[in-house]
C-alpha cells in the first residue's frame, strides 16, 4: 500500500458517520447489510448511509454486492487490517521520531 492510498483511505475514516458504518458492519462481518439494515443498526438516515457507505465502497474499505435486486455491504477486512496494521507498525507503541535538526545540534 503506498502512502497516496494510506492517505486516501484514512481521510475517508474523517467524517464520523463513516467510523459508525464501519463499526457497524465490522460487528456484523462477514454478514453484509443492506443500506436500511446499517441504518437501523447505527440510528442514522437511510440517505446519508447510503451517501456515506459509497464513500467507503470508493476507499476500498467496503464491499458491496448486488442481493435480491439491493446492494449490500460487508466490510473489506484485509483491507480494513492491512490499514491499521501499517499504521500500528509504523506510528505504534515501538514508533522512534527521527530526530530534528535542532535535536541532534544540541545534541553535539
């Protein structure tokens, strides 16, 4: 995953009601949901679930498919892992900051 793609996908986690549908389809995976369904499930508008969900669907971070004639969405869980597995390796408990300039003057 390169950084343009880390960027892409954790700014589409910066709108709250994004972080509530994928909380809530992360509590159902694997089952997929319909638009009515997450709606129900987090107590926001059907409009804005289904507004909100492509946004995710776009970043890769959901999956939808086609049921009954009605899209359903499940979350992509490799995706969703390799997201914060990335970010867990390289800004986690061991994160070292390179030292600044300033830093390593005062240092000598």
């Amino acid at each position: 995953m390169d950084t343009r793609e880390i960027a892409r996908r954790l700014g589409s986690l910066s709108i709250e009601e994004r972080v509530q549908i994928l909380n809530c389809l992360l509590d159902f995976s694997p089952q997929s949901l319909k638009v009515v369904e997450i709606a129900s499930a987090t107590q926001l508008g059907a409009p804005a679930v289904h507004l909100q969900v492509e946004a995710l669907v776009g970043a890769e971070l959901v999956t939808s498919r086609s049921v009954d004639g009605e899209k359903s969405y499940a979350v992509n869980a490799k995706m969703v892992r390799d997201l914060f597995e990335y970010m867990y390796h390289q800004f986690g408990p061991g994160f070292q900051p390179e030292p600044s300039h300033a830093d390593t003057e005062a240092a000598h």
